[in-house]
C-alpha cells in the first residue's frame, strides 16, 4: 500500500466510482464543491480498483451506463490515478475503507453502506445531500 506525502498542502480524498457520476446526473461539481467544502487544495485520488470498476461499467452494461461510465472514466483524468498492487482478492470497497483509514484521507462515495463502514472507522465521508449540494461528516 501507499501512504499519504506528510507535508503536502493538498488534502487527498479518495473517490468511489459513484461519485465520478454526480456531475452528469445532478450538475455539481464535485471538483469545486469539495474545495469549497474543504476550505482547501484537494488532490482527488482514484484508485486503480475504482478505474477498473468503472471500465466494466462502461463496456457491459446498457447504452445509458456505458455512456455515463465513459463521461465518469473522462473526468477521472482531473484525479490521481493510484495504481495498487496485491488488492485482487478485496472488493473495491474494502480497498477503498483499506486505503482510507491508512491515509486518514476523506472518501468522496454516495453508497450507504461504504459510508457506514467509513465512519465505524473514523473515516470522514463526503457524499451528496438532497441531490443539490455536498456535506462531509466526521471531519475534526
């Protein structure tokens, strides 16, 4: 696993694939309205598990996924793209509560359960409120 740079100014937060869909279906900028919601640089991480989730999505599933995989695989390229090794045997979830809670980094993610599982852990959670605007909790 990797570990988060120590004195870099930009926050890490990680994101889950369903949160690369809110631009398309709600018209939020997650970019912008996670800086904003942060009061700071954030350096959104997609981790390699997530890409390859989203590339399934896009070549399987019926035109409208396909096509809304496609625009989400485009705006992953603003993120860092973290290629991870040794995770195959681990659902994109626990790779993603795995990477979270070694980097103390937020996970941007819509999935109730994934955030349940965050915040059991202390992992603080951005996600959509009232399909207009994003909160995060368990940030100190």
């Amino acid at each position: 696993m990797l570990s988060a740079t120590k004195g870099n100014k930009k926050r890490k937060v990680i994101l889950d694939s369903n949160a690369l869909f809110v631009p398309l279906n709600l018209k939020i900028d997650i970019f912008e309205e996670t800086k904003n919601l942060l009061k700071q640089n954030v350096d959104f991480v997609l981790l390699s598990p997530v890409k390859h989730e989203l590339e399934l999505l896009a070549a399987r599933r019926s035109p409208k996924t396909a096509r809304e995989a496609l625009n989400a695989l485009e705006l992953a390229r603003k993120c860092t793209y973290i290629i991870l090794s040794n995770e195959e045997k681990l659902s994109v979830d626990e790779v993603i509560v795995k990477v979270a809670n070694e980097w103390k980094s937020p996970v941007f993610t819509n999935d109730k359960q994934l955030r349940k599982r965050l915040r059991d852990i202390s992992v603080p959670v951005i996600y959509v409120r009232q399909k207009s605007r994003l909160e995060i909790i368990g940030l100190t």
